[in-house]
C-alpha cells in the first residue's frame, strides 16, 4: 500500500477536518495560495475549515490585541484572500462540550470517554430523553447498549455492568430515584480510507469538476478511480428512483454519492445532461450531491410505455438507482398553479395548513397513483378525463417522517404520479413545500393545562403544576425534575426566548438568563436557575424569530399600556407562568394528587376524577371520599408510584393494613414498598393485563385515597364491567 500523504486543502474534507490542528490550517494554507485554481476555491476551503473551527478576523494587528487572541486558546496568523490581503486571522478548533456540538462529520473522532463526558454534562432524563436525530448520531459512530435497574442489582457480578466494561465499554450511570440507568459506548471500528494525494491528481479528489479530463467520461471509472492499492470506502447507494414523461421532457434527477462515481443509462432514448454535455449516455463525478437532467428523447419510439434503468458505479459495485418512464407517443399532461402558470417541471408547491390547488390538463383519462406520505392529496384521490381540467390541492401531513418546520425543495425528489387509465403514459411532477408560515409556532405542552401556574423549587429542581382543567372541574397534578420539556415547532427552528418578571410595578424583562431553554431541533428543556431565597415569577414565551425581529421599541410592544400583563395576540407563543418559591412538602396538602413515574423517571398524568369511577370504589372497597385519581399507562410498563399522604407510615400499619391492589379481575397484584432519597414512601407496581388497576391506600385498614390506572383509550366502557369482576 501506498503512503499516505498529509491532508491538503483540496482533500480537506467536513470529516477529515477534525483530525487537522489550527498551525496545520495555515500551513495548508499557504501552500494551496500557489496553485492556479486556489482563488476559485478558497470560499469552499472555508466553509470546510469553518465547520470545524472559530475563525476570527484580527482587525487591529497590535501585539495587545493578539495577546487576548492567544488568551482564547486562538492560533493567530496569515490568511490571504487576495494578493493585497495581509490580515491577520485567529483559529481555535471548536470544542465538543455538549450534545449539540455532536455532528456525523465530528462523531468519528472522539473517543468514548470523552462522549460519555458530553453526555453527562447534558443529561437528565437518561437515553430517551435524547432527541432521535442525537441518538443516530451517536449510533453511528458507537455501540450503545442501556440498562435501567436497581442499585443494588445494577452491579452483580458477572451481570450485564460486568460484562460490558470487561469489553471495554465507557459507562455513565444516571440516578433515577432508587433505580439507575446504565449507558454503555464503545467506539465502532473505523474504515480506513487511504486515498491518493498527489498533487498532481487533486482533480479527481477535490470536489470541483473543472479539471477532468475528457477522456474519462467514456472509460469505466473502475479502471481509472481505484486503484488496487487504495482501499476505498464502503459505497452507499441511494433508493430507486421513479421519474416520467413524455419524449421532449427533460426531467431533473438528484442523488446523492459517497465517493467518485459513474452515472449510465440503458437505454438510447434517455440521455443524461450536464453542464456542456447535452447527450451523454455516461456522466462522471466526485462525491456530493449531484444534480443532473434526464432527456426524454423520441429514438426508438413505441406505441407503448418504454422503462430505461439509471446505474450508478461507485467502488466497482454497480446498482439501479432510478427508472425512467417514457409515455407513448400522443399522450400529454400539463399542470398549472392558481396564477395560470406552468408548473410541469418547476414542479407543485404543498401549502401549510391550507391546500395548495393546481389545475390538471391532460389528452387522456388519468389518476393520481402515488404521493410522498407527507403530502395531503384534497380529497385522498384526483381523476382527470381527456380535454378536461381538473383541479386538486396539496397540503402538508405531519407525522410522516419529515418535519413541516423545513422547507423541502426540488431536489428533495419527491414527486406527484399521475397516470393513464391504460397504463401507457405516466408524468413526475415534483413537490415542494417552502415550509411554515414565519409567523407560526406550534407548541407541545408537557402537560394538558397550558395556563395553569408552575412551582419550582427554590434549588431549581422539582417543578410542579397543580391546577384546573378549562371546564373546571378536574384537577391535574404533574411534577417533573430538573427540566420541564416542551417541543416547539417553528420555520427552521428559529425562535427567541422571552421572559418577564413580574414585580409589583408591572412586567420587567428579565435579562439575567435565569430560564433558559436548551436542546435542538425542537426538543428543547426549560430550566431555571437556583434562588438562594425569597420568590420570583417568571412568564415565559417562545417566539420566531421573524416576530421577534418585528420589535423597534423592545419587549415593551408585547405589553398591554399599563405593563401589567401581555397582550392577548402573543397567547400562541406562551409557555408557562412560573413562581419559584420554597417548596411546602406534598404530604401538607390534604388534596395532593399521586406522583407517578413510568420506569422511574417519566412523569405520568394524573386528573382527580370521582366520577367515573367512584361508585365502583364505594362498592368494591367501601371508600366514599373524593380522593379519587386516574392515570394511564401501558399493560406491562412499570411504574413507582409516591401516593403523597400526610404523616402516612405503613410500617406502623402491618397488621391493619395500607395498601390494597387489584386488577379489574379481582386478582391481587404485586406492589413493593420502599423509600426514595427524601424517604417518602414509594411502591414499585407492574400495570397487568386485566385493567384498569385499582390502588387504594389506606391508614390503618380505612382507605383515605385510591389511585386508578388505565389502558391508554379506556374509559367509561370499562366502568361498568369491572365492578362485576372486582366483587367475585
């Protein structure tokens, strides 16, 4: 094998970048300065050098100021931009300190150690409380495996803990309470990827095209890309592709390549276009996204629908990645947006919250056979006859594995069928959708009592909302710990934190960062910072960005005159009302409803609710009280339920009994008794099959408060059988 040669500019890569430091940037630098095509690429050579460090302009060249660079950890020299530049740059590696920073390009190259440092500078809520794009990150540089067990199990020898670290797995271990849950990472092998770096054949691995030789197009790139002493890395192929039209179209194909790749086709009537080349039957190219135009031409012309494949070579493997559909002669299909305007190959635009409409032209009878997922169709099908316009409309389906908050744009493609009634024409339209209107943000609460008051304790610590429901009659009860979470869905994720104190004067701004929101895409945890004493009460909103940049005259614009209150037009962006306080002790309040945790870290909800159950409790357990709660929860989920009674001690209580729990069956169910950090008593119960459960907690044999839980979606259709199988 051939030896390595040290990184250049040109083969500087989003990934290779991190394993570079700041001297080698200059370094670099000045070396790629003396080639002819450096002033045509240094903007690319900075966006890469960008993804991986601070870059700072010195704009006063003075020893002083340098100092305090160099104080920063920065490297400081020379980067010209031009022949006249001489200015002075600073260069830092950006640091790898919370989840946030971790990217697929950057992942590779930390060790486990240092991500099970990340992770335990972030967390709260364990694994799961990771945002599904972190987690593939992660996973695609480490093993992780997790465990959440009791303390004193998580440690047994020969157990899964022993097992793990003796394979060289990092651990962090997060407290839940008396559980503890374990996550295990180990680094994945990595896959060498010995390139040639030649100077002299930088063209072929630098990204720009310019240089190729023309010769190349036509050679097979296995014979030319790799050579047998480089181990090239893995290709990945994109998925099929389905594209079509008439003969004359010419249709615009993107696809995405790992490494240097070969793009053919296999049949005379589709030919391939880029740049200069306008016939081609073989493209060539280096990795990235690739962007280039189908010709749909009339050669070999059928009387029926002609399929051409599209292969894509990368590494010596060669896979279809495409099929291309041209219709028989005479069929034609044309669709215009409201305006009148073609939009045939610009393709459709899917609306928010609205259906989009466009208008249909076609010569044959037809219909709509495939939509992407996230692409509402008005009506769930469109039908067209010949000579006959036909309008349809187009919106944005959520929960369908892209996010309404990013715009998706052509070479996205996704693309509308439409097809003939007798299978011999088929046209691709493209969809795209510019994203949500700036304006919007859609909020998920954690609870269902948006307005309701929260109390946090003076540490920070324990958050808890105890109020009404809109119809007033039912109370919820929530507490969650260190962080309460909340999704905000807004164009592109931009939104802007906004809190007011309230003093008794009116509403101040608050400007010390005590509330802060952390977390990405979205998935974001409210904090608030510790209060050595007194009180304080926070409203806090999340606006967009784009309102918030409407502001001339500061927050005071969102005020009402008197300052004491904020206008009515800013209730979408509220996301609570919060009064830190010293907290007073649950078991004081004679009406607290149960904590309950689902493996001993998710809150779960739990309303006051005497009517659904109530006579059902009278009858089966003789409690005629208004302590009554319900809550809900998977059969087979465990649960760690604090029941939150007032000097309650059941080991006092053993011969005249505390605690009673049933299945809708009238079985016994298993609850264990313990006490968390605060000894506050606490049982470990498992939800069985036959539900709803019935908790019913009692002070020396007579039941004070009785907690049920449901099956998600159960109800009142349950109510009436389980008392009948409770008293058998």
């Amino acid at each position: 094998m051939k030896q390595q040669k040290a990184l250049t500019l040109k083969t500087l890569t989003k990934s290779n970048v991190w394993e570079v430091e700041e001297n080698d940037i200059f370094r670099m630098w000045e070396t790629a300065e003396k080639e002819s095509d450096f002033k045509d690429n240094r903007n690319h050579y900075m966006d890469v050098i960008r993804s991986a460090f601070e870059i700072e302009e010195i704009k006063i060249d003075k020893p002083e100021v340098i100092k305090k660079y160099e104080a920063r950890d920065f490297k400081v020299g020379n980067i010209h931009f031009d022949d006249n530049d001489n200015k002075k740059w600073g260069i830092k590696k950006r640091a790898i300190n919370r989840i946030t920073d971790l990217t697929y390009e950057n992942i590779h190259h930390i060790s486990a150690a240092k991500l099970i440092e990340v992770l335990d500078r972030n967390f709260g809520g364990g694994w799961d409380s990771l945002s599904q794009s972190i987690q593939d990150i992660i996973e695609s540089g480490f093993d992780i495996s997790t465990t959440t067990l009791p303390k004193d199990r998580l440690h047994k020898p020969g157990g899964m803990y022993d097992k793990k670290v003796n394979d060289a797995y990092e651990v962090l271990e997060i407290t839940k309470g008396l559980w503890v849950e374990a996550i295990f990472a180990k680094a994945k092998p990595k896959v060498e990827n010995h390139h040639k770096y030649d100077d002299d054949n930088d063209s072929m691995n630098n990204g720009f095209g310019d240089n190729y030789d023309e010769d190349f197009e036509d050679e097979n790139p296995s014979e030319n890309s790799y050579d047998d002493d480089d181990d090239a890395v893995t290709p990945v192929f994109p998925q099929v592709q389905t594209i079509a039209g008439a003969a004359g179209a010419e249709l615009d194909f993107t696809f995405d390549a790992n490494e240097s790749w070969s793009l053919s086709s296999d049949k005379i009537w589709c030919k391939l276009v880029q740049g200069e080349k306008t016939d081609a039957f073989v493209l060539n190219g280096t990795a990235g996204k690739q962007t280039i135009k189908v010709k749909i031409t009339a050669d070999d012309a059928s009387d029926d629908m002609s399929v051409a494949q599209l292969f894509l070579n990368m590494g010596g493997q060669k896979v279809a990645i495409a099929e291309v559909k041209r219709s028989a002669a005479g069929y034609d299909l044309k669709v215009y947006d409201a305006a009148g305007e073609d939009i045939t190959e610009t393709g459709i635009t899917v609306g928010y919250n609205v259906y989009n409409k466009f208008t249909v032209k076609s010569n044959f009878r037809f219909a709509v056979t495939n939509t992407p997922a996230w692409v509402d169709l008005e009506g769930g099908f469109l039908v067209g006859t010949p000579n006959k316009e036909v309008v349809g409309g187009v919106a944005f389906k959520e929960n369908q594995g892209v996010s309404a908050k990013y715009a998706i744009a052509k070479d996205g493609n996704y693309t509308i069928t439409f097809t003939s009634e007798d299978g011999k024409a088929a046209v691709t339209i493209p969809v795209i959708y510019n994203g949500m209107t700036t304006s919007t943000m859609d909020v998920t609460y954690p609870t269902s009592s948006q307005w309701a008051v929260w109390n946090v304790s003076l540490d920070g610590k324990v958050f808890t909302q105890n109020g009404s429901s809109l119809n007033g009659g039912d109370t919820n009860a929530f507490t969650f710990y260190n962080f309460v979470p909340f999704t905000l869905k807004t164009l592109g994720d931009a939104y802007q934190l906004v809190v007011f104190e309230k003093k008794e004067d009116g509403l101040r701004e608050e400007t010390s960062g005590a509330v802060k929101l952390q977390g990405e895409k979205g998935d974001v945890k409210l904090t608030i910072d510790a209060l050595s004493s007194g009180s304080r009460e926070f409203l806090v909103y999340a606006l967009p960005q784009s309102v918030y940049a409407t502001f001339d005259n500061g927050l005071d614009e969102m005020l009402e005159n008197d300052y004491t209150s904020v206008k009515s037009d800013y209730d979408r962006y509220f996301l609570m009302d919060v009064v830190q306080k010293e907290a007073n002790s649950s078991a004081d309040d004679q009406s607290a409803a149960p904590t309950i945790l689902k493996m001993n870290y998710l809150p779960v909800e739990c309303k006051k609710d005497k009517s659904m159950y109530g006579s059902i409790i009278s009858e089966a357990f003789g409690y005629n009280g208004d302590e009554i709660y319900v809550a809900q929860s998977e059969v087979g989920s465990s649960l760690t339920v604090n029941p939150n009674i007032k000097d309650w001690n059941p080991t006092t209580m053993m011969e005249t009994g505390y605690l009673t729990v049933m299945d809708s069956n009238g079985n016994d169910v298993d609850a264990e008794a313990s006490q968390d950090e605060k000894e506050n008593w606490i049982f470990f119960v498992q939800v069985p099959e036959a539900t709803p459960m019935f908790m019913v907690f009692k002070d020396n044999g007579t039941p004070v408060k009785v907690l049920v839980v449901e099956s998600p979606g159960e109800g009142m259709s349950k109510k009436h059988t389980s008392i009948r199988k409770i008293r058998k």
